[in-house]
C-alpha cells in the first residue's frame, strides 16, 4: 500500500474515532452498501483496518437487471470480505402507488425502516455519505427554504448512524476504489437530469468550481462551522423550549403568555413546530397570533396544532377509534372498573374525585354503553344548578378540543351516568334513603385531586382491565 492509500484508510480511522470514541475497535458495525463506490469504498476500509462489521443491501427493484447486478456484486464481495451481508428485496413500485410519496423517499423510508430494525444488533449503522453528497444537500435545502440546521448539511453523527465518509471527496473515493481494483456499480439514473439532485451534482456545482476551484473544500470548512454554530444555537433555543413547553401524554402545551415575552418569538416557535412538520408560513402566522380565534386548527402530515386560549396545543394526527361498548352485566362492567359495594350509613363521606362514580344499586340499570360524547348531548351536573348540554359544560371548564373529541360517557338508555374521569350526574347521586351503593373507580390508583380544566385524556379512555 502505498502512502497516499495509508493517508486515506489513517484519515478514515481518525475520523471514525472522533465519531464512536476511542474503543472504535471494540464496537459492531452494520454498514450499509447499494453497491456504488461510496458504499464499496467505506466497506473495504472496515475490512481493510479489520474491524467487526456486517453488510446491509436493499434491491428496490427499479433498475431491472442493474438492480439484480448491484446485488449480486454485493453478495460477492461480502464472501470475498467473509462477513455477513443482510439483503431485504423490495416491490417498491407496487408499494409506492397509493402512498402519495415520491420513489425516493419510498425507498428512503423502507431502506431506513430496514436498517432500523437490523441495526439492534449492532453498535453503529454505517452509510457512507460523502462530502459531494453534503454540498449537493446544502444547495438543494437553500434552494427549497431552509433554517440554519438545513444549512449544515447532512450531519455525521444521528443517534446510531454514523457517516465517517463526509471526510472524503467524490474524487477521492473513486481514486482510491480504482487504486484498489475495487468493483463497483455506476447507477446510470444518476446523470438523469429530471432528478434534481443530479442536476445540481451534475451542472450547478461544476459552475460553483468554475467560480471558486476549491469549492469542495470551501463547502466542508463552511459544513463544519455551521455545524458548531447549529450547536451552539441550539442549546439556547433549548432552554426557550424548556421555559415555555409542558407535556401531558402524547400532547405538547406551549405557554403562549410565556412565549409572547421570548425576545425572538417567532424564531422560537419555528424551532419547536418545524419538528412536528409545521411550515415557516405557520409559525410566522402563530407569532402574530391575535388574528386567530381559539379553535383554530393547523395540520402537517403528521400533527395538528390547536389554538386554545392559554396555549398552542400539538398532537399526533391519527385518532384512537373509540366506539360505543355495550356493557350487560357487572362482571362485564368490571373489565372496566374497579368496583366496591358499600352501605350508606349517616357517616359516609363520598370523595370528590371525578374518577368515581357513586351510585345506588338499584339505579344502575343495565345495559350500559361506555361511548364517546356527542353534540346535543346533556346532563345534570353533579352540585350544578340543573340540566347542561355536554358543549357548555367542556367550554366552562376550558377542555381543549382535542381532549374534547376522546371524552367518554357511562351511559344508560338515553341518560348519561357520568362523564368518566369529570362529573357525574346528579340525577343519579346517592341519597341517605338509598340503602346498598356501589362505588365505582375508573383507575385503580386514581389522583386525589382533579381539575376539570388539567386533562391528560390518556387518563379517562376505558381499557379492558387485565385480570
């Protein structure tokens, strides 16, 4: 080996040290090859400093016999490197067509899916992006609207993945495949110039080199800046998340009183919902929020954000399918609820806590429904003044729309028994005539005191108990 070709594998060991740490040696790699130099390149080196590493290989099925031919390249390799080489096949036409997805990120998505579920067994997953990639990256997210962390190119470090190639060139990888006598496949889509990634690799980045030789270069010194100053601004847009955001289940809150006194307000709220999916346009327009009525609501593909009058409230975008559960008999009732019979005696005392429902025997009538609320829906609230519809009620006690739409109900027939884990009906209280009682408790270790406008609806959704 000559010393250009030790300088490189020395460099790749470096780098892969100020990656994982020290005891690199000591760790398992996965490393992921689609046959192209990069990938081929990055596996011999793990072979080459004889580290302990596996192959993993998706055949999306989009090239024909290419495909075919970039798989079989990998197989031969893996035995002539004697290690393990994981292939998953997939029809990725055939799944892509109803999912609204471009084919790359339909790939992306089932080569990330697969790499996640292997990667348990291993230390790090390797893919080999290289410095090329990270410039055509930066340029692409510029190009569509990026923040600074769109700026800094593809990271070297994401939880487990690591990409130790960024250190190297296009150029040099590929001189360094040839001075090895290293197969590899060239992906003949990659000078298609629809595929905009190409056109930028293939006619914008040339003009760049026309304008600055070293653009390369000057691209990696900037990667790595901006990396620093991501880092760095991060920790403080951290601590504004701290201050003003709470969590209640799968629902995140922000403190809009708390946010309205952020100096970079906007800037903070961008941060938080370009997380969830939320465009620019949403934050800016959030920032300003006095034109918007409690209510509102937002969606990206994955969350809906609802303005309600304290806070910004986010949740995931699927909802849990509740329907109504009949219910004909106490032993039914019980895969429920925990439930107590007791007798009412002139000392009784009856806790307040709205998870239990205290009612005479002889008043609960079966068949019950257990079943979410709906509009028209009324009751007679427990110490109220008379009858209320369910809307006025969840409105006087500040219950958020999303909390609003899982709310369930113990009913019987027509009339509702209680709002489980809010009120329960008065109509059905117990009265020092009524002799035999049952004392019925959603949670097994309810909380002992309960604000009606303090809801995690997580705690209130009835679940078969496990006994």
């Amino acid at each position: 080996m000559n010393g250009t070709e030790n300088s490189l594998l020395n460099r790749f060991l470096h780098e892969l040290e100020t990656l994982v740490g020290t005891d690199f040696r000591r760790k398992r790699y996965l490393v992921a090859v689609s046959g192209g130099a990069d990938s081929m390149v990055a596996a011999y080196l793990f072979h080459d400093a004889n580290l302990n590493f596996d192959i993993a290989h998706c055949n999306f099925h989009l090239r024909g016999a290419d495909s075919n031919h970039d798989m079989l390249l990998v197989k031969n390799a893996a035995l002539t490197w004697r290690v393990q080489c994981h292939i998953r096949e997939f029809d990725t036409l055939f799944i892509q067509k109803n999912s609204g997805k471009s084919i790359e990120m339909v790939a992306r998505d089932l080569r990330y899916s697969w790499f996640s579920e292997l990667s348990a067994n291993y230390d790090h997953l390797v893919t080999a992006h290289q410095s090329n990639d990270s410039a055509e990256t930066q340029l692409l997210n510029l190009c569509r609207g990026t923040g600074l962390k769109g700026l800094c190119g593809i990271p070297p470090v994401n939880g487990k993945i690591i990409r130790p190639m960024l250190a190297f060139t296009a150029k040099e990888i590929r001189q360094y495949a040839d001075k090895q006598h290293l197969e590899y496949a060239i992906d003949a889509t990659n000078s298609d110039e629809k595929i905009v990634r190409n056109r930028i690799r293939n006619s914008i980045i040339p003009q760049l080199e026309y304008i600055n030789p070293k653009f390369s270069d000057t691209t990696k010194r900037n990667r790595l800046l901006l990396q620093r100053q991501y880092t760095y601004y991060q920790k403080h847009i951290n601590t504004e998340k701290n201050r003003i955001i709470s969590e209640k289940g799968e629902k995140l809150y922000i403190n809009r009183q708390l946010l309205e006194v952020c100096e970079e307000k906007e800037l903070v709220l961008y941060e938080i919902l370009n997380e969830y999916g939320f465009s620019p346009y949403i934050s800016e327009k959030l920032a300003d929020s006095c034109q918007f009525q409690s209510g509102k609501c937002f969606f990206s593909d994955s969350h809906i954000l609802l303005i309600d009058r304290d806070f910004f409230i986010i949740q995931p975008a699927s909802e849990p399918d509740y329907r109504t559960i009949t219910i004909s008999s106490l032993d039914e009732l019980e895969q429920y609820f925990h439930i107590e019979t007791f007798e009412y005696q002139d000392n009784t005392t009856f806790d307040k806590n709205p998870y239990i429902l205290y009612i005479p025997k002889e008043k609960l009538i079966f068949p019950l429904q257990i079943r979410p609320w709906k509009h028209g829906d009324y009751f007679y609230p427990l110490g109220g003044k008379g009858r209320q519809k369910l809307s006025d009620f969840f409105t006087d006690h500040k219950i958020d729309r999303f909390s609003k739409k899982q709310i369930q109900l113990l009913c019987s027939g027509d009339n509702i028994l209680w709002i489980i884990g809010l009120r329960s009906d008065e109509r059905w209280k117990v009265q020092r005539k009524d002799a035999s009682c049952y004392k019925i408790t959603y949670s097994l270790n309810p909380p002992q005191e309960r604000d009606p406008s303090d809801i995690n609806t997580a705690d209130f959704i009835p679940t078969p108990n496990n006994k």
